[in-house]
C-alpha cells in the first residue's frame, strides 16, 4: 500500500502488533484502508491501532472469537470491563468509535454481513459541573477592591453586578450606557445569536453600579466620549482579559485559592438562586439559555451542596 513509505519499516511495525492470528493483518488492512480514505494522521491512525490491539487482547485472554468473530454482547463486556477498570465515558465514547469505523469498514469489504456495534450506545459523557463559590466566598470577593480609589470602585461594580445579573464576562465588559437602566434597576443584554434580554441589578449591584458612574467613571481621562459603562485607566472600554486578570487578583486578596473561571461568578449566581429556591426557568431565562438543558446542570450542583449540608447537620444524615 501507497502508506508503506510513510510509515516505519515492516519489522518495526511487526513490534507494535501485540495479538498474534489474523486479527494483526486485518487491523493494518483496517489501516491502510482508512489513511487511503481519508488521509488521517499517523498519530490518530496509532490510536486506533493501539484501541484495536487491546480489544484483540481481551478477547484472547478471555478465549473469545478474533476480532471478525465477535457479536454485540462481546462489545459490551469489553465496555462494561472498562468502564469497571476506572475508564472515563468519554474514553469508552472514543474506543466505541474507533469499533465502530472497523467494522463498518469490514462489512463495506464484505469480510462480515452484521456490525456488532450497530445496536450499541454510546456512553454520554458526563458533563463537568461548573466551578461556584460559596456565598461567603463571593462575599469576600465583592469586598476586597478598596472603594476609596477610582479603579476599586470600578472593580467593586463590576463584580456587583456580575454577580447579580449572572452576565457572560463577555456581556458585562460590552455593556453600554445605554443598555443600563438606572430609574428601573436593569440592564439591556446582547447576549448569544444577538438575542437581547432585561436582566434586574438588585439594591447591591446597583448602588456600586451608582457610585462607580457618578464618583469614578467621570474622572476618567477619556470617559466622556467612551460608550462602554466599565473603562480602563486610559479611557479604553475594559477588555474580558484585562477584567479576568483583575478578578484573579481579588480573588487571591480575598483568600479564595481555588480554580477560577471567567464563568464562577455567573454559575455562584446561578447555584445561589437555585439554593435559594428560584425557578429553574427563570434561572434559564436570567442566563440567557436558549435550551433549558443548558440551565439543568446547575440543579446537579445545587443538589451536591444540599445534600452534603443535610450530611453534615441532620442527625441521621
């Protein structure tokens, strides 16, 4: 095959087979097949390689049929195995893939009639549950900037109101002054696909919202002609790197050592009203989700911290 010349030399790639009878040739064959297709890597063409090799191993070391021998109830134990060895959905999702392309590939040869992953699912990977902070936590954090400077008063606002309007870090730095309500207490956000919504600042937010605008903004060389609520010490509107190198300095003020993302305090918002007892579909709309799939996650962290309180209090917990 044309790929022999850009891989290692026969002997080398001999090395690499680990099972012996015919599974070695019909996974290069597999191989060759595929790069033939669709050009891949040589480093995605190992990792399918390596996948193969080690199905083909726990076949024979369980003296099950060679890799054109096997039905769904062999893809399964060798998924279920590996998932009782510590393996992640999204590795088995991956292996289940490189399985499947084999054998479609195998039934396009004609080598077999049935794919035994056909009727397979996928594992879903999990999705990771979004980083919050405690509510003493965000209390710390709103109360390190020092309010007795034009940047502190610009910091403390921005943290108010991120915290309590649950805004993408993105939606807060692009904020202008005329998406900001201050009679009514709202803010008019622009957020994914350019769908607007209004989005209430609460009594906190807003009087660090009131005193940043009337006290700091103005003193601001530049301030006068700069459309953007937050600005930087040059008059620029604030940029989300510059804001999350601010965020990061606070939070290590405050004595917050955990992992921060540009997204802690809107999923602390989030968390915190759903603790709270708020409606999840008021929640979705406060995030601007369009899917109230996007939302549920946040019932999944507010159900951890329920249960380890009742853990930790109720006498039977």
């Amino acid at each position: 095959m044309w790929r022999r010349a850009l891989l290692p030399t026969l002997p080398a790639r001999m090395a690499e087979r680990g099972p012996g009878g015919e599974d070695p040739a019909t996974i290069e064959a597999f191989l060759d097949g595929l790069w033939m297709e669709r050009g891949l890597a040589d480093n995605t063409l190992a990792a399918y390689r390596s996948d193969l090799q080690a199905f083909a191993r726990w076949l024979s070391q369980g003296g099950k049929p060679s890799l054109r021998q096997v039905g769904r109830a062999d893809v399964m134990g060798y998924l279920s195995a590996r998932v009782a060895a510590g393996s992640s959905r999204r590795s088995s999702a991956r292996l289940l893939s490189t399985l499947r392309r084999f054998y479609r590939f195998q039934v396009r040869q004609g080598a077999l009639e049935r794919d035994p992953t056909a009727r397979v699912d996928a594992p879903k990977p999990g999705r990771p549950l979004p980083a919050s902070l405690s509510e003493d936590e965000v209390e710390r954090l709103l109360d390190t900037p020092d309010a007795g400077t034009t940047l502190g008063l610009r910091d403390r606002a921005m943290l108010e109101v991120l915290y309590a309007t649950g805004l993408r870090v993105s939606e807060l730095v692009s904020l202008r002054m005329d998406q900001v309500n201050r009679r009514q207490g709202v803010v008019r956000v622009t957020g994914k696909g350019g769908k607007e919504r209004l989005v209430p600042l609460g009594d906190a937010a807003l009087e660090a919202l009131d005193r940043y605008l009337d006290a700091a903004r103005a003193l601001i060389e530049g301030a006068a002609s700069t459309p953007a609520v937050f600005i930087t010490n040059r008059g620029r509107g604030m940029t989300r790197q510059a804001f999350w190198y601010r965020i990061r300095d606070h939070a290590r003020n405050a004595g917050i050592h955990q992992p921060l993302s540009p997204h802690t305090l809107r999923h602390s918002f989030a968390t915190h009203l759903l603790n709270h007892g708020a409606d999840l579909r008021v929640v979705q709309l406060l995030l601007g989700h369009s899917d109230l799939s996007t939302t549920q996650v946040y019932t999944h962290v507010a159900r951890a911290r329920l249960q380890a309180l009742h853990a930790e209090h109720h006498p039977r917990g």
